[in-house]
C-alpha cells in the first residue's frame, strides 16, 4: 500500500431512495412533462430519430401493457439480449412499471453461457436483438423450464407486443406500478465471471434509484450541459454493464437526452460523434484509446505524426498543471504552444469528435494516465470509474471538479472504501445489492454491511482510488517471486497495435505473456513505416514487429519490480473474443479459459 495514503474514505450520500414507489415512477410521476423535449435519439436505419419525453412514455406504457398481454407479471423475470439501443431503456422501464425484472444477458454470449443466466434466474420469457441471438435462445425454450417466450427486436416484436396490449387499461399497469416499492426486486444482473460461473445479483429499486441519484448530484452540470434538444449522453458501453444501467436511469431521472450506439470500430464511433454531437460519452477504456489512435493514424497518413507527437507532450503537460491546480512556470513560450496547438490540433480532435464532446466517462478504470492527460489538454476531460455489481453499479468516479488522471477516482456520493493488510478494497454503501441468486431465482440474503471485493488497490491522500489488481489473479512464480499482472497487462495493451496481453507464470520459472495483434493498427503500421504487408499468421514470425513489441514489453517491465519481470512473450494470430468465452463483454479476460485453450503457446514460452 501507499504508505501516505488512506485506509478509509466516505462520501456522504447525497441522495436518499424515497419510501415509496420505484423505478418507473421517474418516467409517469417524477420527472416532469417535458413535452417537446427529446428524452431519446433512437436508430432507425441510418438516420436519428428524436423521441420527446410523451412519446417516450407511451412507448413505455404500450410495451408494459404488451408485456402483460402476454402474462408477464409481478416478480417474472425476462431476458435482455441485446446491443445499446432505444428498445432497451423502453424494456427496462416497460418491465419496471408492473414489477417484472429485466436480465441482461450480454450479446453474443455462447449457448451454455445464456443457458446458465437464463436458466440459474428463472427467466420466463427473453428479448433478443436479431436472428442470431434468436438462434441461440430458442433451443433453450424446449431445455429451460418456464422459459416461454422469444420475442425478437429486429422482427418489430415491440410493435406486435404493444399491438396485443391495446385491449388492457392503461389503469391496470398504473396500479401494479404503484404497488413496487423502493425495496422491491429490480433487475437481476450476473458478473462478468473472470473468476468462475458468473452469479446472479438481486438489486432493488431503492438500490438502483439510489445510485443513479447520488450519480446525477456529482455529474448534473456536466451531463445537463449543452444546448436546449441537444444529445445529452451517447451510451457506447453494453447496458449489462451496470455502470451503463445507472447512467441510463440517472439521464431520465435528470431529463438528459440520450443516444446509442452499440461497441463498434473506432472509425464508426467517430462518425456516430460526428452525427449525434454529444457532450457526454460514456464507454469503455479500449473505446477511448481507439479514438486517439484514429486522429493519430490521420495525423500519420497526411505526414503530421511529429507535429501531432510534440502537441501531446504539450497537451499533458497542460493538464498536469491544471490538476495540480498551480499557475505554469514555465514561462509564456509553454502556453503559445498551447494556443498554437488548440488551433492546429486540438480543436480539429474535438472537431473529429463532433465538436461538442468535452467529458468521457468510463465504465472501469484502465486508461493510462498520459492518455488521460493528453484528452484533457485537448479540452475532453475523462472520468475513470471503478464499480461492481454486488455494490449497484459505480462506487467511485472521477469528480468534474478536481480529476486525478491515472485514478478511478473519489467515491462517490453514499459509498465507503477500506483497504485491509493485503491491499483488498472493501465498499459499503445503502445501494448494496440484496443477494446472490441460487438455482432457479431463488435469492439468497447478501453478506454483511461491508463488500469484500477481491480487487486491490490503494488510496492517495485525497481519497482518490488507484486500481492494482485482482487479488485472484495475482500469483507466485516456482522461486517465490509475487506478480501482479494488471500493471504489466495495460501498459502492454496500450501499445497502438495490441488488443490483449494476459500474463501467466504461475508456478512457472518467471512472468511472460500471451498477446494478441490488431490486425489492422499493424497493417496500418507497415504501411506508414514503409515496410511490406504481412499475410496475418507470419505477423508473429516478423522481426520488426517482434521488435516493435518488445519495447512496449521493456516499457512495461520498468514499472514492475525486477523479480516481477516478463522474461518472454509470445504473439498469437487468433483473437480472445466473447464468443468463445475468452472475455467478458467489457472485453476483460477469462484468464484460465485462455491459458487452457493457448496451453501449448504457453508451454513454448517455457522451453529451453
């Protein structure tokens, strides 16, 4: 740990769940009329569609009654399969408003994966986005008991859903509503499951309603900035990301106009930027970089790669200043550059970017610190979070006010942090979630006030939390030497041209690494470097990639102990993705699916 930092940090809350009603009532009672203000952007096909705050809640009240139609009710569990969208945010508060409980099950999960989460909550019934994922589900309707249903988005089953609810009174889903009450079963939301089986979360209304409060207190000047019918937030990161959840819920609670799109290329996150025009971008930490390595490749092509390269010294050392709140002294010479590059380079970033966006907000930490400090020089600030799903969703964040780049941040309103001996960070806050469930929804009561999260890190002296790594995956080599892999991990995987590094060596001689290529940063890379293309299975025999990477991997090195060291690497042509069950949908991987299936990569690494 810090020896200068803190053990323990609490932020008071800022926001309290009321006595009574639940999620639903932000929509019908709480937050306003609004009418003739866009509550939502919706996608239809190309284009944007502005959904006003009426016409949002028709839609909500229409798919609730549809849902009823169909015999969903109080306490039923209903799957969500299914990317960012519109249709979402209208299931969520559809389900909410008669005490049914979406299940996000994350898109492109495999059959066993959507079985488990299917099977383990009860679900009744499931909402897929398109054919594919209607071929994984339905098989599942004749091996699931009480799975029932299948309605899929892409085939207008929302419109056949609200058409057979016209004969049900718009009385009959105001009278369940005002039945949930704040303690009431919301959601159930699974881990990611880097460490095992995912398990199931049972959260409240209270709970959820509670941390998209304290949410919007913190961030209700940033995410309501902007001009009047303008796109308040653009969601880029999966609603089974509870931290998506909240920010979704927290938007319509506060009126701020919403937009999707679900994780892409960063070159079509650029032109959705470029349509939508938000102030706030909410996504995850591969997204952010992505962004930056897009302007870096324009900046590469045209011939401005030194110029570019000097205005991001310029731009960190910018907001290195700023965050230590001190005057520069560095003479007047440092801040023309600035003004120099704001015209020349900055203002054409934000521009690519559609020119309003001025705040990032991640879900999970991961970005390195001078990338973080380069976006904020640029005039884009970037907010890192740490969060769970047993705690509701984010527990710190970086404030608007005071950001520590590198960190996840303060906790925000209502949480407390508490790291152990062993660097273990503990949460406590009233948005706890209520239990884990057992086979077939069956809940079982949470533990204790206090979550041990199995995450480490340590505290600075402000409170601000700095991520290490997971106390599982930390390991000792056979000569006693303990390694951490997460530093050595996101230093390498934020070379341009790498997608994933997964360290090993547990009982093993030393630390080496399993790393994966973006086969297009390299293609890209060849060709501004003048050197000829390479089929994709001999990238990893090329000398000057081999070279290329291994100076990210001294790079990384350098911020470990020695003893800690990766000796040796090996770059793979096949990618760790979702599909096989290599990570996660936040992309975070499943470290002994990996080291399974890349067993004899594994074992080379250690031959002599």
């Amino acid at each position: 740990m810090n020896g200068s930092g803190l053990r323990e940090v609490t932020t008071p809350a800022a926001f309290v769940s009321p006595r009574a009603g639940g999620l639903a009532d932000l929509v019908f009672d709480r937050a306003g009329d609004r009418r003739g203000r866009v509550a939502v952007q919706a996608q239809e096909g190309e284009s944007l569609r502005d959904v006003d705050a009426g016409r949002f809640r028709q839609d909500i009240l229409s798919l609730a009654k549809g849902f009823l139609a169909a015999g969903v009710g109080l306490g039923d569990r209903v799957g969500v399969m299914s990317r960012p969208r519109y249709e979402w945010t209208v299931l969520d508060f559809a389900l909410w408003s008669i005490g049914a409980l979406p299940v996000p099950v994350p898109y492109g999960a495999s059959t066993a994966q959507v079985e488990w989460i299917l099977g383990r909550s009860g679900a009744r019934g499931c909402v897929v986005e398109d054919v594919g994922q209607a071929m994984t589900v339905g098989p599942l309707t004749s091996r699931l008991r009480g799975l029932r249903d299948l309605w899929q988005l892409d085939t207008a089953a929302m419109r056949d859903l609200a058409e057979a609810g016209g004969r049900i009174e718009d009385d009959e889903v105001h009278r369940r509503r005002r039945s949930v009450m704040p303690d009431s079963p919301a959601t159930v939301v699974y881990t990611a499951g880097t460490t095992g089986r995912p398990k199931g979360c049972l959260l409240s209304h209270g709970s959820l309603m509670t941390s998209a409060g304290n949410l919007l207190h913190v961030y209700a000047a940033v995410l309501r900035k902007g001009p009047a019918n303008s796109t308040g937030i653009l969601l880029h990161a999966p609603l089974e990301h509870l931290t998506a959840r909240v920010t979704q819920i927290a938007a319509v609670s506060g009126g701020v106009p919403l937009a999707y799109q679900p994780p892409c290329p960063a070159p079509q996150l650029v032109d959705t930027l470029g349509i939508v025009r938000p102030g706030v971008l909410l996504a995850g930490p591969r997204a952010v970089e992505g962004l930056v390595a897009a302007f870096r490749e324009t900046a590469e092509i045209s011939g401005r790669v030194g110029s570019f390269g000097l205005a991001v010294d310029v731009a960190v050392q910018h907001a290195e200043l700023n965050e230590r709140r001190t005057r520069a002294r560095r003479g007047a010479g440092f801040g023309v550059q600035h003004d120099l590059f704001e015209h020349g380079v900055y203002s054409a970033f934000r521009s690519s970017l559609g020119g309003r966006l001025r705040h990032v907000i991640l879900c999970g930490s991961g970005v390195r610190r001078r990338l973080g400090l380069f976006m904020s020089g640029a005039g884009i600030d970037v907010h890192e979070s740490y969060g769970l799903t047993e705690a509701g969703g984010p527990v710190t964040l970086g404030p608007p006010d005071r950001l520590r780049h590198g960190t996840a941040g303060r906790p925000l309103p209502g949480n407390s942090l508490y790291i152990d001996d062993e660097e273990q960070i503990w949460v406590h806050g009233a948005q706890n979630f209520a239990g884990y469930l057992g086979g077939h929804g069956h809940a079982v009561p949470a533990p204790g006030d206090w979550l041990a999260t199995g995450d480490l890190g340590w505290l600075d002296a402000d409170g601000h939390l700095t991520i290490v790594g997971r106390h599982g995956d930390t390991f000792v080599t056979s000569g006693g030497n303990r390694v951490v892999p997460l530093p050595l991990e996101e230093e390498i995987r934020s070379h341009p041209l790498v997608v994933h590094c997964v360290v090993v060596g547990r009982g093993r001689p030393h630390a080496a690494a399993l790393i994966t290529l973006d086969h297009e940063a390299v293609a890209h890379w060849l060709h501004v470097s003048g050197r000829p293309q390479v089929p994709v299975r001999r990238m990893p025999d090329d000398s000057a990639l081999q070279s290329e990477i291994n100076r990210a991997v001294v790079a990384a090195n350098k911020k470990v102990p020695p003893q800690s060291a990766i000796r040796t690497f090996r770059l793979l042509t096949r990618q760790f993705t979702a599909g096989h069950g290599l990570v996660t949908s936040s992309l975070e991987p499943h470290r002994a699916e990996i080291e399974e299936l890349f067993r004899a990569d594994v074992e080379a690494l250690y031959e002599v």
